[in-house]
C-alpha cells in the first residue's frame, strides 16, 4: 500500500484568519495611507498577497506593500487566528491511520508556520507561497494523496496533481463552485472529514497505483511493455 500523505490548504480551511488579517490590513493603511477596505479583502481569501494588495495599491507601491504587510503580520495576524470547527481532529485521524499531513499555502511559509505553532497544529511538511497549479508541483513532491481546500484554486491544484480534491465550503467559494472546480466531495466543514477519510484514502490510493502503473508501461514505438 502507498504511504498516505494528505495535503490540506491553510486559511479558511485548517484555520479562521480573518479577523488577524483584517487587523493587519488596517495596520497598513495607517502605516502608508492608502485605504484598504479590510472587510472586503478577508472575504476573498485564497490569492497570493500580491493578487489582493494590487487592488488597492498603485503598481509601483505593491512591492512595498507586501514587505510592509508581511513585517506586520506576525504582532497583528496570528493571536486573534483560531483553528476552524474540526481542523484538529481532521490532522489527528490521517495520524491515527499512519499518514502524514502536509499545508501547502499562497502564504510564505514563515508566516504560515507561526500559525501552525501558535495553535499547536501538528504538521509534517509545509510548502508556502504556492497558489493554485503551482501547488502541484509541492503535493506531487511529497507524495501527497488528496488535497483539502475551500477554494477553487484549490481542486485545481489537487486535478493538476493528479489526486482528489476534497472541498471544504468554509471559505469564499461556495459548495456549486468547488464542485465545479472538480471536488471528490465538498464537506460543509471538517468536522466530516474523519468520517469521510477512509473513503477517501481508497479514492486516492486507487488513482496513485493507476497513475504509477502508467508512468511503468512506456513503449518507444508507441506500444506497453513493462520497464
């Protein structure tokens, strides 16, 4: 049997951040002036940084603001961050079948790990700053077995994987969206995963051997042999 890996994305999936990031907005609008409606940005989280603060950043100041932002995350974002409705149960049931559980977020992986240590998540891997596809390339590199996001961006990235993409409907996108992004299954929150998982490992299991039996059948002129 392969070895399980679950991959899950960070905000509004493991963990509720809105109103840490909000502070943190606000704290740069004091700091450089320009006004950024806070409420509005943490109602569509998911994009990288950039993607969010070019909205309201002319393009010669968005660099700036991203160092800016990111020096005032660690005193405005991460105390007021709370572990959403069964995250901690979801981490604990892929332990408890012998697996392994891995973030893979759009948020650098600094900030990100003062989360996970903040609320004493236990996670094995960490791959940050990827959004979309790009996460990919990180779950295919660990070996991951499905992927648990709340954005479409999301199931994109466990499609471009090639394993499934379990929806959770706790962020921006809706349970229709995620659905038509190409989730396996969309829980309304984690508290279904655990009992949603076993089903799940065989899904994700079925499609590794299937993936790894094609790469091992390759012929030069076009017909399968065994390499």
């Amino acid at each position: 049997m392969l070895p399980l890996m679950v991959g899950f994305d960070l905000d509004m999936t493991l963990v509720d951040s809105r109103p840490g990031i909000a502070a943190c907005y606000r704290a740069l609008t004091a700091q450089t002036g320009v006004p950024v409606d806070a409420d509005l940005a943490v109602s569509r989280l998911g994009p990288p940084l950039r993607t969010e603060i070019a909205h309201w950043f002319p393009p010669e100041r968005v660099e700036e603001a991203v160092t800016i932002y990111r020096e005032l995350y660690p005193a405005y974002a991460i105390t007021p961050t709370v572990p959403l409705p069964g995250a901690r149960e979801a981490i604990e049931a892929v332990h408890a079948r012998g697996g392994r559980v891995m973030v893979v977020t759009s948020k650098i992986g600094r900030l990100a790990r003062l989360h996970l240590e903040h609320l004493g998540l236990r996670v094995d891997e960490l791959a940050g700053d990827l959004f979309a596809e790009e996460k990919a390339t990180a779950l295919r590199a660990h070996g991951a077995s499905l992927y648990v996001g709340d954005h479409m961006a999301d199931m994109v990235a466990a499609g471009a994987a090639g394993v499934p993409g379990v929806g959770v409907a706790t962020g921006p996108c809706s349970t229709d969206e995620l659905r038509a992004a190409g989730a396996y299954q969309v829980l309304d929150d984690l508290t279904g995963f655990p009992a949603a998982l076993d089903r799940i490992i065989g899904l994700a299991l079925e499609q590794q051997s299937t993936s790894q039996a094609k790469q091992g059948f390759s012929g030069a002129d076009g017909s399968s042999e065994v390499v």
